[in-house]
C-alpha cells in the first residue's frame, strides 16, 4: 500500500463521516460505493466486496461513536428508543455480519442494492408536521420499532453497514419521530448495531487493517464536525441531503448490478 492510496482512503473516511455525523448516519451508505470504485478508477488496488463491507463495519463503530458524543446534550438522544431499537438491531446484525461469509460477492451487493432501494424510496415520502411534535412528548409503537430493527440488523450486518440510512426512513415515515430527534437517535442505535457487525467481520476474517485503521482515524476528525453542522443546518434541508445521496447511491449499484 502505497502513500496515495492511504490519502485516498482517509479522504473517503472524512467525507463519509462528514456527511453521516450531519444527517445520522453511520456512512457506509456513501463509503461502501465509494471505497468500492474511488480506488480502482484512479489505478488504485481494488477491493473486494468482503473487504469493503468489513472495512465499512469497523468505521461505522468510530464514526458513530464521535456523532453521538456530539450530540448527548439537547435532549436529542430518545432512551426508550435506544433500548428498542438498539437491542433488536445488534441480534440481527450479528446473525446477517456472521452469515455474510456464505455469500457470494454479487449476493452482498444485491442485498446493498435492496436496502439502498427501498430506502430511497421511502425518503421520498412526505413528511409533513414531523417538526412540530415537542421533543418530550414524540410516541412510537415500541414492538414495531424493535421489528423494524431487527430486520434492518441483518440486512446491514451483511453488507457491513449499521442500517441507519434505513433506520432514519423508518424513523421518519413509519414512527414519525422529529428529524433532529431521528438524526441522534439514530446515530446511538447505529453504534450499536456496528457492535454486532464489526465482531462478526472481525470473526470471520472479513477485515483489511491498515485501510480500517487509517478510515478509523478520518471518522473521529470528521464525524463530530459533521453533527455540528448538521445542528444548524435547516431540517427540510437535511431530508433532502440524504435522500438524494441515499438515491445516487441506489442507482449506481443497481447499474452494476444489472
């Protein structure tokens, strides 16, 4: 590994983790495509789809772990949530993480391209008044929270995301939760869902050290810059950022795909 390659994978790690601390996200909705084709078309070493999505799931864990810190004050952070959520998510991302190993490379960037869809899709859908709801008053169905989760663990473990560009549609559309509530919210539960898909890449060998480390180091600069701003950045604004990235990214990989 040469000098310019690691420049160019710290920079995707920053850019990644940028954008995913602004909008609650763990990044690998934009990092997975990106260390998937950045390298290659500048005549860089390629990586596998193993490689990516293992790389992937240890700097969500980082990354997730700055934007939360950033945002702990304010009330953002729903506990109840969390606790739904978060439990529901790390069962199904240690079971998709350890069952990725018996897939084929074109099997995990078909399931990708599967979450990818249905969460453009979704982000698409109206989301009128979600702003208004006071932070201490937000309700959800609990149980359908924790299902949603569990489903969302297992895609993701897979493809070694965290699932939050699919949490954060859910959340929005399905539970109505408040933006700025969904975008920290979400972030909590991503970390813990990346618990479960670092340790089974980890497990099964899926992970490429010397490109984690230095994506590891991009995420803890970047991540916290990124949650600032996204606290100042209008919420309309926001919805459309990742609904347009989650969108580009849906029809690049089902361009390959297909």
């Amino acid at each position: 590994m040469d000098f310019t390659f690691l420049i160019a994978i710290f920079l995707i790690g920053f850019i990644g983790s940028y954008i995913s601390g602004m909008v609650g996200i763990g990044g690998s909705i934009i990092k997975y495509p990106m260390l998937l084709y950045i390298p290659p078309l500048f005549g860089l070493a390629a990586f596998s789809a193993h490689e990516v999505s293992g790389i992937s799931a240890v700097q969500v864990f980082f990354a997730t772990i700055g934007g939360v810190w950033a945002y702990r004050k304010g009330g953002y952070l729903n506990k109840t949530l969390i606790i739904y959520m978060g439990s529901a998510i790390l069962a199904g991302s240690l079971i998709g993480s350890y069952g990725s190993r018996f897939m084929t490379e074109g099997g995990i960037n078909l399931v990708y391209g599967v979450l990818a869809l249905i969460a453009a899709i979704m982000m698409f859908v109206p989301k009128k008044g979600l702003d208004d709801i006071p932070l201490d008053r937000v309700k959800f169905n609990k149980w359908l929270a924790a299902f949603f989760a569990l489903i969302v663990g297992i895609g993701a473990g897979i493809v070694g995301a965290a699932g939050a560009f699919l949490l954060v549609p859910i959340m929005l559309v399905v539970l109505k939760i408040p933006t700025r509530m969904t975008i920290a919210t979400s972030l909590a539960i991503t970390f813990i869902s990346s618990i479960g898909s670092t340790a089974g890449k980890l497990a099964t060998g899926q992970v490429d050290y010397v490109p984690a480390a230095v994506m590891i180091i991009a995420s803890l600069i970047a991540s916290p810059l990124g949650a600032a701003s996204g606290k100042k950045v209008n919420t309309k604004i926001l919805q459309i950022i990742l609904a347009v990235l989650i969108l580009a990214t849906s029809i690049k990989i089902w361009m390959d795909i297909l």
